[in-house]
C-alpha cells in the first residue's frame, strides 16, 4: 500500500504540474499546484475523520516527493506532444489509487462501511478539484463525465471483495485495475451520466419581473 501511495502521489503531483503547465505557470506555481493535487485529499479526508497527524506532517519527506515528481514532469513535459493525454492518463491513475489509499485509511479508523467509501471517494477526488480551482478550471469531477462515480465505482467494488473475504493485494489489484479502464473507457467513449434538464423559461421571467 506504500508503494502504491508514492505511485500515486507522484501522478497527482505530474498531472498538477502538468495543468499548471497550460496555465503558463513558473517553477513555484508548479510546486505548488503539484504539492496540492498529491497531497490535498489526504489532507481533507484526515480532517473530516480526525486521523492525525496528518501524513505530510507526520512525514515530511512526502513534500519533497511530490516537488520532485511535479519538477520531472514539468521538465519531460517539454519534450511530449500529447500533454492532454498524459495528464488524463496520470489523473486516472492518481484518482482510483487513491481512493483504495482513502478506504484503506478509513477503515482503519473504524469507521463504518459507507463512510470507508465516501472517504475513499473524497480522498480520491478532492485533490483534481483544488487543482482544478487554483488553475482556474472547471473541475473534472463536476463536468458531464464519469470522474466521482468511477472513483465511488472503485471503493465499493475494493470494499466489497474485502468484505468478501478476498486478500487485500488481490483486491487492491482489481479495484485499481478496474476501476483505471473504466475511467479511460469513460474518456474513450465520452460516457456520462444522464443530465436532468427542467424548463426554466417561467423562472427566468418571473425573475426579471421581480427587478
């Protein structure tokens, strides 16, 4: 679980590196959006359950890691012409490793089973979204395709074969596994859940009456 941490950290930290990249940002900014997408999940899921130390200060030497991945991908970057593509597949990976890292933590913590989830999923998704919002863009996880429910998907799917009595290498294996082809199938095939539309056109009208 370690190594699939630092594997994680280190795409999160590329992909923020990555986005800041196309936001024309300098070495610092960089850092900074790098540090935040790795290690900003972690960070508010702890809060919520009161897991403390938190694990960038109880180990320090996750910021440098995660500085030194968001440099290497700044700098390799220059020389890859499908930056888009790198960053969604680094994003994947980040967000469903992350998510078996969150159920794991949870549950840890004695929290119950839809809880587990939730943080897996929070763990997960809230690093993108501070990304997303320090870069000025609308965040993957509120756009039309499937970003939370894949990594929702991935904590229930992990939960499920642990409660099913599966070994937790073996689960973690096809939790994450799965739960990355669904998130490319998804980017592949444009899927997305349905979008309830309403008329608003009475509402826009009484409201320019009201003014």
């Amino acid at each position: 679980m370690h190594t699939i941490y630092l594997v994680a950290i280190a795409a999160e930290a590329a992909s923020g590196a990555l986005m800041g990249m196309r936001r024309r940002m300098d070495l610092f900014g960089l850092c900074v959006v790098g540090t935040v997408t790795a290690l900003g999940g972690g960070t508010i899921r702890d809060l919520i359950l009161g897991h403390y130390p938190l694990g960038w200060v109880a180990h320090p030497e996750y910021l440098a890691f995660t500085v030194g991945a968001a440099i290497v991908a700044a700098l390799a970057a220059r020389r890859m012409h499908r930056l888009k593509t790198v960053f969604l597949w680094l994003d994947a990976l980040g967000l469903v490793a992350f998510t078996v890292i969150g159920c794991d933590i949870a549950a840890s913590t004695g929290a119950k089973l839809p809880v587990v989830i939730l943080m897996g999923m929070a763990t997960g998704v809230f690093g993108g979204l501070l990304r997303d919002i320090l870069c000025n863009q609308v965040p993957l996880v509120l756009r039309r395709d499937l970003y939370a429910t894949v990594s929702l998907a991935t904590g229930i799917l992990y939960v499920g074969l642990l409660e099913a009595g599966v070994a937790a290498p073996a689960a973690t294996g096809v939790a994450i596994g799965a739960g990355f082809a669904l998130r490319l199938l998804a980017l592949r095939y444009r899927l997305a859940l349905p979008v309830l539309e309403a008329d608003t056109s009475s509402f826009d009208e009484e409201a320019g009456a009201g003014h």
